[in-house]
C-alpha cells in the first residue's frame, strides 16, 4: 500500500508530504486548492509523460516520491529485473526538469518509463473522472472484460498465431501480380542484377582508382621533382649535397663530440640528420622509379571510375549502397522467379496457422463467457447496492472477424428501469450512472486484483442524495481490503472515511502554494458544514453525519 508521498516544486504545490493509512482516506477542499495536482503527482509515480508546465515557477525541477509497502510478488519482479529488496519497502521517485527531461528511480535504481508502469501498476489503480469515458467507447469494454476473466495467457497465444496469420497474408499478398507485370520485374531485376554482379564493384575501390588516377596524371611532375630532390638530397652532380655536406659537419663535430655533453648531444643530433636525409634520398628515388606515365592505364582507371559513377547514379550514391541494392534486387529477383513453390509453402503454413489460430479464438471466447456469466450478475448486484436497484446489466459477447484480441466483439448492455430492453450502455447510462457503473466494475476487478491502492478522483460525479451515500458504504466495503484514497466533493463520502486531508491553497503575495491538513474531529466537523453550506445548521448535520459512520 501507498504509505507516504512527497511533493516538491509541482504547479502550486511547494512542498507537500502526506502520510497514508489503512481503509479510506478522503481529500477534500475548495475548487483549485491543488487536489488535482495531487493526482498529477501520483501520475508521475504511474510513469505518465513527463509535463514541463507542472514545474513550479521560479524552481528548475518537479520531483515525486513514494513509498510503498511490498507484496511478494512485487518482490520477485523487482528481483527479476535486478532491483535492491533489500528493504520491506519501495520507493518510487520521479524528477521533471524545466526542459522537459525525466527521470525515474525505484529504490535507488534508475528504470524506464516502461519499467516503471509495469512496476507502479502493480501497487495503485487510479481511477479519474476521464475513466467514464471508455465506458462510451464499446471498443474498450472488452478490456474490462480481459481484467476480470485473467485472458493473459489465453491471449497471448492467441495474439502470437494472429501476428503469424497476418505476416503470411502480407507475404502472400506480395506475390499477387499479374502476369504481365511480373514478366516485366523479372526482366528489370535481372537486368539490374547483371549490370551490378558484370561490374563487381568492390568496398574500398572507388578511392583506390582515385589515387591511383592522381598519380598516373602527375606521373612526369612526380618523376621531375623527385629527381631534382634527390639530386639535392644526395648526389649533386656539380656539387655538393646536403648529405655530403651534413656528413662534413658530422666528421667535424666527431672531433670535438668528447670535450662537453654539449657537444656530444650536437653530435648525435647532425649524425641523425644525416641518416634521415639518406633514407628519405633512397625513398624518394625509389618511389620515383615506380611511377611512369601510362596513358592506357590511366584510361582504364578512368573508364572503371565512369563504371562505378554510372551505377551510383542508378542504384545510390556510394559503392556500399550499389552493393546493397545489387543484394535486395537479387533476392527479390529469386523470390518472384521461385514464387509458385514459396506460394504453395505459405498456403500451407497458413492452413495450419488458421486452424490453430481458430483454436485459440474459441479458447479465448470460452473463457470470455464464462467469466462474463459471472461478471454481468456481480455488477447487477453491485448497481443494486449503489441505489440502482432495478437495473438490469448484461455482458453482449457477438462474434467477429479474427482481430489482434480475439474473434469477440464485447458491449456492455443495461436496463436502468423496470421492463425496459437491454440497450448499449453508451446510449442510456447518464453522469452518474456511469460513474456508478465504473464504481462497480471496479469493486468487483478490485477483489482479484494483487493491486493494495486504489485511487478514486470524484468517482462521485453526478451523484447526489441516497446514490451519494450508496457510493460511500461501497467505497467503504472496497476499504475492508483494500487502502482507497478519494478526491471528493461528497459530504456523504467524506463523512464515512477513515482518515481526513483538508487540502489548502494560500497565496502569500504573488505565488500559492498547497498545504494539506490532517483532521481532527472538529476539523472535519467544520469541513463537513463547509461542504453542505455552513453554519450552525451545517454543522450539526456533520456531527450528526460523523456519528452515523
């Protein structure tokens, strides 16, 4: 369960700490003072995006934390996604910076966002007011359905022979070509195929052919300077050298080298000079010797550059690219020739996968209708308790065509009023009744879910008098077992929660900030009276309200 959150720098909250009890807990305060940052903040934790404009103004970053008991289950994925459990607890912490940036830590190690919803999702379930919406969007309905009925393993069997029965279609597909037009293909491949295998261009050749170009073009340059380098190097005719004249120096300085290190170090640094200017002379020389002006080689350089910049211009703008492409063309070009027997092969492979894929669908029905026989009559006797007392629901499962969740199209129907016909839910339930019909898929999901927090923001939109206190003893009897955190707007519901937060705005010149405040008795007296109106009157009917709880 959630047992403390910290709130720093988030829109108007400067710093916020909260710590969270057993059974229900209630937020309450005026429109603004912050309560839906709060569930922003949790959201956070949730690994939802990261949102620069909840960043406090004037502070460089927004930051999360929280801290959780763990569960044995908990335990082992964290273990198995290499996690500290070295502790009883886990702590979830979440920073947005100004520019957007996001980080996220659970006990210390830094995690992905998709890590950190796969681990946030097993310990809350929240529930906004957004969340009525996919129950008037029937598509979504069959999620619901999935959740209560535990489809997971089911439908990934299912999905795994889908996604095969999909790619042999679209390969098949591929192949489906008239005549004509495949006549006309084979012949542009093997024509492109030819023109690039017949060339056989090579990684590395292009800038090869290039320096080689370059020295057949300045073959006379080369040969003429290097002769007049290595005369000057080495053997002046009417002269004499630098060697001969460095080797000069070098006798020279042999004679005095003894007297100073001075004159030693002087030494051995000529006597190098003169070694290196040799080797460089002979290296000149012999380079010099190996380049001749060719005129036939140069042409046939050129003409393979011609080549290599013609197919560049056709199959890409590098050799690699032409290579790649002369690869891609050949493989296409033995798909299509070889087409009849891989076509035989896939149809096939098809038949199997569909009879398989037929076999999973009714599997996944199967276990559909079962649970949806048991979950329409607990979300009847649910509606029934939440002052919705004749209404009728029912769980419509009609068959369709193979989609990535099943051959099933899933509808929630309802009956609000006695002899009325089962409708889709979409067309009937009003605001409130569909806040009250989530409350119940909820309650019923929450028995077998593994999830120890469940968060409700206004579940009681739209609801008031007897179905605002049928809301409350649910919420209540969800509290038995598991820790409920509300947003509410309810005297009904706040009156019956184990624990009261009062959450406040102050605005202290420019800038507000949110505080929250734990209530006592009094407080939640004079909290309750705000709530239904005030004064001595209001406040009376919360004692009185309080002491029914």
């Amino acid at each position: 369960m959630l047992e403390q959150l910290t709130i720093k720098n988030v829109a108007v909250i400067d710093k916020l700490e909260v710590s969270f009890k057993d059974g229900v807990t209630v937020l309450t305060g005026e429109t603004g003072a912050g309560k839906s940052i709060i569930i922003d903040s949790i959201n956070m934790i949730l690994g939802s995006r990261a949102n620069k404009e909840l960043v406090r103004s004037g502070t460089e970053k927004a930051e999360v934390q929280a801290i959780f008991s763990m569960s044995d289950g908990v335990r082992r994925f964290l273990e198995d996604n290499d996690i500290d459990t070295d502790d009883d607890g886990i702590i979830i912490r979440r920073i947005v910076t100004r520019d957007g940036k996001s980080s996220a830590r659970v006990n210390g190690a830094a995690v992905n966002l998709n890590l950190l919803r796969e681990i946030a999702g097993m310990l809350i379930n929240i529930h906004g007011q957004h969340d009525n919406q996919a129950l008037l969007t029937p598509e979504k309905h069959i999620l619901f359905l999935d959740a209560y009925a535990h489809t997971a393993r089911p439908l990934s069997e299912y999905k795994a022979k889908y996604d095969r029965m999909r790619a042999i279609e679209r390969r098949l597909k591929s192949f489906q070509t008239d005549k004509q037009a495949k006549m006309q293909r084979i012949d542009l491949l093997s024509y492109q195929v030819n023109e690039i295998s017949s060339a056989n261009p090579e990684q590395g050749e292009e800038e090869e052919l290039i320096s080689q170009r370059r020295l057949l073009e300045n073959a006379e340059k080369i040969n003429e300077c290097a002769q007049r380098a290595y005369a000057n190097l080495y053997d002046y005719p009417d002269g004499q050298s630098a060697y001969d004249m460095i080797s000069d120096a070098v006798d020279a300085m042999s004679e005095i080298a003894e007297i100073s290190e001075e004159l030693r170090n002087a030494y051995e640094s000529i006597s190098s000079a003169m070694y290196v200017i040799e080797d460089a002379a002979h290296e000149v020389k012999s380079f010099s010797e190996s380049v001749e002006f060719d005129a036939q080689a140069l042409d046939e350089v050129q003409d393979r550059l011609d080549l290599i910049n013609k197919l560049k211009r056709k199959y890409g703008g590098t050799v690699d690219e032409v290579i790649k492409y002369g690869e891609r063309a050949e493989k296409e070009l033995n798909d299509i020739v070889t087409s009849g027997e891989q076509i035989e092969g896939l149809k096939k492979e098809l038949d199997v996968i569909n009879k398989q894929l037929k076999e999973s669908a009714a599997v996944l029905t199967k276990t559909r209708a079962e649970a949806a026989a048991v979950l329409e009559k607990e979300i009847e006797r649910a509606l029934h308790e939440l002052n919705m007392e004749k209404a009728v629901f029912s769980v419509q499962i009609k068959p369709q065509e193979y989609a990535a969740n099943g051959a099933d199209l899933v509808e929630f129907m309802i009956a609000t009023n006695p002899g009325e016909d089962l409708k889709p839910l979409v067309k009937i339930a009003s605001g409130g009744e569909l806040s009250r019909v989530m409350l119940a898929i909820k309650s019923i999901l929450a028995k077998s879910d593994d999830v120890d927090t469940l968060i409700f923001d206004e579940i009681d939109t739209g609801v008031s008098g007897g179905a605002a206190q049928k809301i409350a003893d649910k919420l209540k009897t969800i509290g038995e077992s598991k820790q409920v955190i509300c947003i509410t707007h309810l005297p009904q519901l706040a009156s019956t929660a184990d624990n009261h937060f009062l959450i406040v705005k102050d605005v202290d010149g420019e800038l507000a900030s949110t505080t929250r405040v734990e209530l006592d008795l009094e407080g939640r007296v004079k909290e309750l009276a705000r709530i239904v109106g005030g004064g001595a009157a209001g406040e009376e009917y919360a004692r009185e309200m309080l002491r029914r709880k």
